[in-house]
C-alpha cells in the first residue's frame, strides 16, 4: 500500500529536482559570458527561467484538471484544440492592436480558446463521447484553427516578426510584461487546485457517484475546465502552442506518486510540467542555438512528447492501464 | 430514522413516466426489497430517494425534505451503490476509493487518522484484506460487490440504498453479498432493488413489488411473496412458492 508519506515524499523530491536545476541552469547562464552583459540581458534571462517553470506548471496543472474533469487520458490544452483555437484570435488581435497590451491579448486569447473547447466538447459528446472521440474532435478542430493561424501569420510577419514564434510555441519573446499576468495564474491555479482536487476525484468514478458522495458533478467539472481552458489559453498569447506538457506530466506524476488521487497527481503535475519546460528550453536556447539555430521549444516537446502520447494511445487500445 | 416518500413522480426527457405517484415509508432497522419487471421503475425509485435524479413529490429522510439540500448534506448520512463504471487508466486502488468514500464525513484535505481507523475496520469485517492494493477495475464481479458494499459503509451512514447488489453474482456470490447485507442491518434503513426473487426473500424483511412505476404489492416477505398472483401476472410466468425448514422458496417455471 502506498502511504501518504511516500506520496509527500515523492512531492518534496521533485520540488527538490527544481530547485536545484533552476539553482543550477540559472546561476550557469545568467553568469555566461558575464564580463561582455548589459543589464537588459540577465534581465531576459532571469524573466525567461522564470517563464518556463512558471508556463510548464501552469501547463501541468491545466492537463490534470481536463485529464481528471473529462475522465480521458489522451488530452491536453493542444490535443483539444484550444491552443489552436487561442492562438487564432491572438494573431487576429495582433493584427489590429497597435502594440502588445497582455490583458486584451490574454481576453482574445480566451475568447478563442474557449471557443474551441466548447466546440471539440460538442462534437465529442455527439459522437459518443469517449475518450478516442475528444481526441478525433479536437484534431479536427486543432487542424481548422491552426490553418487559419497560420494564414494570419504569413499577414502578421511583416508587422512583427516575432509573432511567428507563437506558431510553434517559444519562450524567446517573453518579457517582464507578462509576469503579473503569470503570477496571478500561478495563484488562481493553486487556490482552485485545492478546491477542485477532492471533487476531481470523486468525478473519476462517474457523475453518479460524484453526486452521492456530495458534489455536483456539472458544477466542479465546469469549473475545472473553465480555469484550465482559460489559463492554458494565456500561455499561448504569450509563448504559443507548447504541446505535450500537459498531456506528459499527469502520466509521469502518476507514474511516480502510484495514485490517480488528484490531490498529490495535480501539485506534483505542476512541478514536473516546470522542469520538462525548463529542460527543453534549455536544450532549444543552448545546445540547439549553437549549432541549428533556437528551435521553438513547441518543436522540441512535440516531438519529445508525441511518441508518449503513441504509446498512451496504443496501451488505451490494448486495454491496459497505465 | 425513516426515509418517507410522497406522491413521487420521476419523469426522464422525452416523458417517460419511470415512477408514478409512489407513497411509501421504509423504517429503521428493516432492509426493504424492491423487486418488479425490467422497466418497472425500481432504480428511478431508489435513485430519487437519494436525490440523484429530478422528481416531483416529496421526500424526506429524517424528516428533511430531500431536494432543497444540497449533495453534500444527504451524502453524509445516506449511501447509494450501484454499478461502477470505473475507466481502466485512471482507475483507484480499493483502499484508495474505500478512503475516497468517506468525503463526505471528513473534512480536512487530507485524511485524518478516524479515516484510516473506519477503512481498516470495514477491510478486516469484510474480509477485503486481500484486495486492498488491487485496481478497482481489475476486481472480478463478486470482488467489485463486496467492495461497492464496503464502499457504501465507509461514511457510516444511517441509510444504504443498494441497486441490484446481486448483479452479475453467481449463487455463492450472491448468498454471500445476502449474510453481509443481514449483518449489517441492524440500526439501519437499507432498500435494494433485485431481480431475483430468490434473493429476495433471502435477504429482505419486507418487500415492494413495481410495475410500470407503480407500488402493485408491499408486505412482509413471507405474506407478499405468496400472493404469488401479482407476481404471476407483472412476469408472465408460473411462479412457485414453498416453505421449506421455515424458509420461503420461489421457483419459476418457466414453461409453465
């Protein structure tokens, strides 16, 4: 039996993991080349740090809330299309605002990505609603918004050249314009996690028992989806489409905690999303920079995380869990 | 300790009428079959008593009319099983979904030590040692029951609403799932829904026949159970009803 201790343990651990690679990364490139930096740079090179931990545990966090208030395995924010669905309105915001303003971009990017949520939940439950379904649902309507998006782009170019980034999903234009937003993400995921993780875990059985063990099933599953549909939105105005996060680090927390108990899955979820993020960037800006070019990291965990998610899709098939 | 139902009505989209107009009053410390045809609304019933579905009519439990409070407050003292249908990736282990059936009666975050006092009783009561670490979704039919029952108790409610406890059981599991059931009846208001009139008259101290979501017959077992007619009549089959060492016996003939 897994005991509650082994649970906080694995927790502390990985909190440890972090810390000692944002101790470690941070204190290596903030010092790198040292003699030749201006302030603006170690400024964009703590804000991108930052970023990545803050974007990856918002992404983990808003994977186990779809994961647990769907009851389905297989999604994420971009498997569900509501990437490509805020991305979308993003760029048509771009396109007419004549500069950057976070919460109007943040606004569009919700409208968008909620738009495409409720769209994919549509379909899904008109074809039966199985967990293969959302899946199909939300390629389809991934694909259709990421057309559009990407016909904007081609628009969008010649005015910012930096917004092509979004496509793929990439931390290179982060600036501190973002932070408030980011922190008052990272507060309002944390405050709901703890008021959503006990419901969540009773809507793992079913609505019926959901309801006989004093939740209203609707209710909880609205608002977990809502904040994750709408925080996973905001990443993408400011960092784009990174796929495969949200989908990865519910499965490796609950590969590591031995639970699905959305309590200690969700947190450990978060921190996990943060050193995946923090790690590919890394390898994006770093290894990759010096030798191809800085790959978007969305280009990196797609194509780190899309053989997972195969091998999640063939296991479902097979019927065995995970 | 009662739960009274008044005028009870339960109508689904597209109006099917499930339960129509239903007075009844199921009392401490009596567990209460409720047998009746396919269709013949006996988990509508059972579902609107513990407010899992929308009816009309009243309903009190403890003299507390059931739709005005919220989920929460009927789950602390009221239990309702009935078949799980647990996804096989995220499935709970039984220790994990025994703890997780005591929500509704604790209150912090995490569990607290009555918690695990509650679970580890019902394990050994129930014998469910073995089963403990397993996933619920890897649990054989009998195993699941035993577990669903187990389920049910962790909260120590006053009130247990089963649906067919005995589905998908084979003889030894349902004679089995019908001791745990007596044993645990004693200071508690327990309904179930069944099938099999054999396990019925088993199990239950009063009986409630339905059809097409009516009350035809209720009584004590022995008594309502021999007025085999209105069971002849709602089936469609010969029914034959002997009394053998003080036990009641069904058979259906089949063939007539």
């Amino acid at each position: 039996m897994v005991s509650t201790k082994y649970r906080l343990w694995v927790f502390t651990i990985t909190l440890t993991t972090l810390a000692i690679l944002v101790f470690v990364l941070g204190n290596y490139f903030l010092s790198q080349g040292a003699s030749s930096l201006t302030s603006r740079v170690y400024e964009y090179r703590f804000y991108r740090i930052f970023i990545a931990v803050a974007t990856g545990m918002i992404l983990g966090f808003t994977g186990s809330y779809m994961q647990a208030s769907l009851r389905n395995p297989l999604v994420d924010h971009y498997i569900l299309g509501v990437g490509g669905g805020a991305l979308f309105t993003v760029y048509l915001t771009v396109m007419f605002l004549p500069k950057t303003i976070p919460w109007i971009i943040s606004l569009a990017a919700i409208a968008g990505g909620f738009t495409a949520l409720f769209l994919t939940i549509a379909i899904a439950e008109s074809i039966g609603g199985s967990d293969i379904a959302y899946v199909l649902s939300g390629i389809g309507v991934s694909a259709m918004f990421s057309g559009l998006s990407i016909t904007l782009s081609f628009i969008i170019s010649t005015k910012n050249p930096y917004a092509i980034h979004l496509l793929l999903g990439s931390l290179i234009t982060v600036s501190r314009k973002w932070f408030p937003a980011v922190i008052v993400l990272l507060a309002i995921l944390w405050f709901s996690y703890i008021l959503l993780s006990k419901p969540l875990n009773t809507l793992l059985l079913g609505d019926l028992y959901s309801k006989q063990l004093g939740f209203n099933p609707r209710l909880y599953r609205f608002l977990a989806i809502t904040i994750a549909g709408a925080s996973a939105s905001i990443t993408v105005a400011y960092c784009g489409i990174i796929g495969f996060i949200g989908l990865v680090s519910p499965h490796i927390a609950r590969l590591l905690l031995k639970t699905v108990d959305n309590r200690f899955v969700i947190p450990v979820a978060g921190l996990v999303g943060s050193i995946l993020l923090l790690l590919t960037d890394n390898i994006s800006r770093v290894y990759l920079a010096s030798s191809i070019g800085e790959v978007p990291v969305g280009a990196l965990t797609s194509a780190f995380g899309a053989p997972f998610f195969l091998v999640l899709l063939v296991r479902r098939f097979r019927g065995r869990g995970l | 300790m009662t739960i009274k139902a008044m005028g009870l009505r339960v109508v689904y989209k597209g109006g099917v009428v499930a339960v129509n107009g239903v007075d009844i009053v199921f009392r401490k410390g009596v567990v209460t079959g409720i047998v009746g045809p396919n269709g013949a609304g006996k988990t509508s019933l059972l579902k609107a008593l513990a407010r899992l579905v929308p009816y009309q009519g009243l309903v009190y439990i403890d003299g507390y009319e059931v739709s005005r409070r919220p989920y929460s407050f009927i789950a602390r003292m009221l239990s309702y099983t009935s078949d799980l249908d647990t996804p096989s990736f995220l499935s709970y282990t039984v220790y994990e979904a025994l703890l997780l059936s005591r929500y509704p009666v604790s209150r912090g975050f995490l569990e607290s030590r009555r918690d695990y006092e509650v679970v580890d009783r019902i394990v050994g009561e129930l014998g469910l040692e073995k089963l403990v670490d397993r996933r619920l979704n890897e649990l054989s039919s009998g195993e699941l029951r035993r577990v669903l029952f187990a389920m049910a108790l962790a909260r120590e409610p006053d009130y247990l609403l089963l649906d067919e406890p005995d589905s998908h059981l084979d003889l030894g599991g349902k004679a089995e799932i019908s001791r745990i059931i007596r044993r645990y009846s004693s200071g508690r208001t327990i309904v179930l829904t069944t099938h099999d009139l054999l396990f019925a008259v088993n199990t239950v101290d009063y009986v409630v026949v339905m059809d097409s979501g009516r009350v035809v017959l209720a009584g004590k077992v022995g008594e309502a159970i021999v007025n085999k007619g209105v069971l002849e009549k709602i089936y469609g089959v010969k029914i034959e009803a002997v009394w053998r060492n003080g036990r009641l016996l069904i058979i259906p003939l089949y063939h007539g």
